[in-house]
C-alpha cells in the first residue's frame, strides 16, 4: 500500500537523523529516571496503577449514564455543553462561538484534542489567529512544526535549536542558550496577548460527572490565563475524559503527574466549575464544554478494545518504548504517537489508513508494565494486528492486510508442522537441497538473517551417536 510506503520512509528519515535520535534519547532517559524516583517500590505501583484502573474502568462502564450528569451539573453551574460527533462539527462549534464574540483571534493552551481535530488549521482558514501559549506549542508554532509527543510537544528539538529561533524572531532580545532565559523571552511576548484575548482554548483532562467540574493540569501558568483572563473560555475534551467523583480525581493525578513528568504534582492544577459569578474579581464570564466523540463511541461499542479509553494521556508508554525512542513522534504520522498511538489511530481512522503503525513494535510489554491505568496496550497492538489480516473483525478496515501468498505461505506451515512425519521428510529434503534455496525472502529477510538449513538434523546426529530414538 501507498501508506505502508510513506510510514517505512518516514521511519528511515527518522533513523538516519542522528541529531534527532540524540535529542530523544537524552529526553527519554531523563524521563524514565524522574518516574522511576517515585515508583521504585514495584508493590506501591502496583497498588496505585490498580487504583487508577479501577476508577477508569468504572467511569467507562457507565460512561453515557456519567455523560448525562456531567451535561446536567455543568448546565446547572452555568456552563454552557456542546455535543460533537466529529471533527467537523467540534471545529464548526468552536468557530461559531468565537464569532459570535465578534474577534478574530484567540489564545489557546495545550490540548491534544484540538490537535487531534486540526482546530488551528480550520480557525487560520476561516481567518481567525490562533497563537499557542504552552511554551512547547508555542515553539513549534513559530518554527510550523507539530508535536511529537503528547505531554512534552517539542521534545524533538534541541536547547540550541530553540536558543537559534528565538535569536532570527526577536533579534532585539540577547542571544542565549540558557533554559531559564529562553522561558523569560517567550513570556515576555506572551504577556501582551494574554492581556488583549477575549477567547482563550485549553483541553481538560478530568471532567468530573459529580460536581461539574473541568480539571487542567499543567506547569507554566499559561493555562491559568488562558481560561481566566478572556471573558470567553472554550473548553474542548474527548468523551472518555469523565469521571464520576471528585474523589477520584486526587488518585489519578497522582499517576499522571509521576508517569508524565516525574513530579509529585504539577505546578498548577485549575478546577473549573462556572463562569465568573458575582462578586468574583476574576475568570471568564461564559465557559463553554465542547465535548468530542470523533470515533470514541465506536471504541466504547467493542469490549475487546474498551481500554483504550482508560488513558490519561500521561506518555510514560511513549517514553520507555524502544521503537518510538529511536524514531520519534512524527513518523507515526498521526496525532497519538507511540504505543497508544498503534492502539488509538488504526481504531479511529481505520485499519486501512494506519494499520501499518501496528509493525512499529517489538511486543516487550514495556508499554504495558508502566501504564498507570493497566492498559494491556502489547495484548491489544496483537489483537489489532490479528484484525487487520482477518476480514469480517469489527474494527474498521479489517482483513486490509491481508495478502493472499503469506495466507497461503502459513497455511503450508501449518500443513507441514502438523505432521511429524511429513515435518522430518519436507526437512530431509530441504537438506538435500540447500545449496538451492533462496538467499532472500523480502521484506522479511531485509531485517533478518535467513535460517541455515543444517546438512543433518539434531534427531540424526543424535541417532548417529546411538542417543536417539528412531521413530
């Protein structure tokens, strides 16, 4: 397929960039070690991870009855909710409320949601501006890059690379490497648009059902204004996003944070429940919940592949796989990169369209020792695999792998190894041969020693020392 091409010759781009294989295993390491600070007792883990399943997989077996409430206590806060079945219709809601403010530009925090449906594209198209106010974002916005991770977006580029940015954007400011000053430089610029925004965008990562309350978690502060300072803040989440309790948000917090980042908790952690009430000094004076399916529902209808939705989005899947930390996010080519990515996208958009994402991992389980949340993510990538080579499965564009000559290269197989007999004579005769066998069977061999066919079997060797038993 034209897809499987482009996905193999993104991922060579990406092995042959040595600068980039750096920068990422660098980032990986350091993040690996910070999580691995706070879970070192593999019990606590245990016991935590266990915890947080527990409260996603509860959410999720009632998740339309949790949806209703959510709707119903967000209203009753004040909180206008919109219901989105797709992208289209996410991006059509969002661009009808900011024209009915009347403005033509917005700020915006981190939301991979929003990335997800290509919020910013669909706004700039309809001319409204949209400018990033998470640093990472706001990085890869000036340099027209995307995200290659879902916590850390611009984890692909170098301290030296963001320092040469900031040096060809603002030449009024002094040239510097130094973290710190880098951070300095784009608040700086940042400032003047928190204070003019009538709109500001941000994602959410908990919605709680009980109180109506939208949790933000994040460390710069930008997402704060973004959802204080306007007097209109759009909220955009996936479906799955809801739990039940207030409760259960301080456990899940707790994983998410020490997954991601390799803190205790974040520097800033917003509750949102209404709109500015009177009295209040600060915040929006009309909050909107754009709550997005985009193909969760359909995730949700197959009990095989439900977990998907329990993630938190925290990355730690992305950071201790061995295949994403050699080629990066953006060979995925899709909005979920890594493990969860293979799991997500190939539901979402089809077997057909990314199915070949799926080859992209070595099965160690990594993933699935370090999710917070138990998300079997190795056991689904394998039954994903299975449905797209098994026409009639129930994720869409399954059977789209399948090719007739390797369905009738396992059906030899099995033919051959399903009868001892039939296995030792096709065996001595492949012996016989081999001087005639072929050196290569691509794409399989372009990766792999092919086997040697030994001259005499082990069973023969040892029936020549009078060790083995004829049969």
């Amino acid at each position: 397929m034209v897809r499987e091409a482009v996905f193999s010759i993104r991922v060579e781009e990406a092995l042959d960039n040595a600068r980039l294989r750096e920068n990422f295993r660098g980032a990986m390491d350091e993040l690996i070690r910070k999580r691995l600070d706070h879970f070192r007792d593999e019990r606590l883990f245990r016991r935590l991870s266990g915890e947080g399943a527990a409260i996603r997989a509860r959410a999720l077996a009632t998740l339309p009855d949790l949806l209703e409430r959510l709707e119903m206590r967000l209203k009753q806060n004040g909180i206008e909710v919109h219901w989105a079945e797709d992208a289209a219709e996410a991006n059509e809601i969002v661009l009808a409320i900011i024209r009915g403010q009347g403005c033509d530009s917005v700020i915006k925090g981190k939301s991979m949601v929003t990335e997800e449906i290509g919020l910013n594209d669909f706004l700039e198209s309809r001319n409204i501006d949209v400018l990033e106010t998470d640093l990472g974002e706001y990085i890869l916005q000036l340099l027209g890059d995307r995200p290659s991770h879902i916590v850390m977006p611009a984890i692909h580029r170098s301290r030296q690379e963001i320092a040469e940015l900031f040096a060809r954007r603002f030449p009024q400011i002094p040239y510097s490497e130094d973290v710190d000053e880098l951070t300095a430089t784009a608040r700086n610029v940042l400032r003047e648009a928190f204070r003019r925004a009538k709109v500001g965008i941000s994602g959410v990562n908990f919605a709680v059902a009980e109180t109506g309350t939208l949790c933000l978690v994040e460390n710069e502060g930008n997402g704060r204004m973004c959802t204080t300072l306007p007097d209109v803040h759009i909220a955009v989440t996936g479906i799955e996003k809801v739990v039940e309790k207030l409760a259960d948000v301080p456990p899940l917090l707790g994983l998410l944070t020490r997954s991601a980042t390799g803190q205790p908790i974040t520097t800033y952690f917003n509750m949102i429940s209404s709109p500015r009430r009177p009295g209040e000094k600060d915040g929006p004076r009309a909050v909107h919940l754009v709550l997005v399916d985009n193909g969760r529902s359909a995730m949700f209808a197959r009990p095989d592949f439900q977990a998907t939705l329990r993630c938190i989005r925290c990355g730690a899947c992305m950071n201790h796989c061995p295949v994403y930390t050699r080629i990066g996010g953006h060979a995925y080519g899709t909005t979920y990169p890594g493990p969860i990515g293979m799991i997500f996208a190939p539901q979402q958009e089809g077997l057909d369209r990314r199915g070949e994402m799926l080859s992209a991992s070595t099965l160690c389980n990594a993933c699935t020792e370090v999710c917070p949340v138990r998300i079997p993510i190795a056991d689904l990538i394998n039954r994903l695999r299975h449905e797209r080579v098994s026409p009639g499965g129930s994720v869409p564009g399954a059977g789209s792998g399948r090719r007739w000559k390797e369905a009738l290269l396992w059906r030899l197989w099995r033919w051959v190894y399903a009868n001892p007999a039939r296995y030792r004579r096709i065996l001595r005769l492949l012996a016989k041969h081999r001087e005639r066998l072929p050196q290569s069977l691509r794409p399989w061999s372009d990766a792999r020693a092919l086997p040697e066919v030994a001259e005499k079997s082990l069973h023969q060797r040892l029936l020549e020392k009078g060790e083995g038993k004829r049969q």
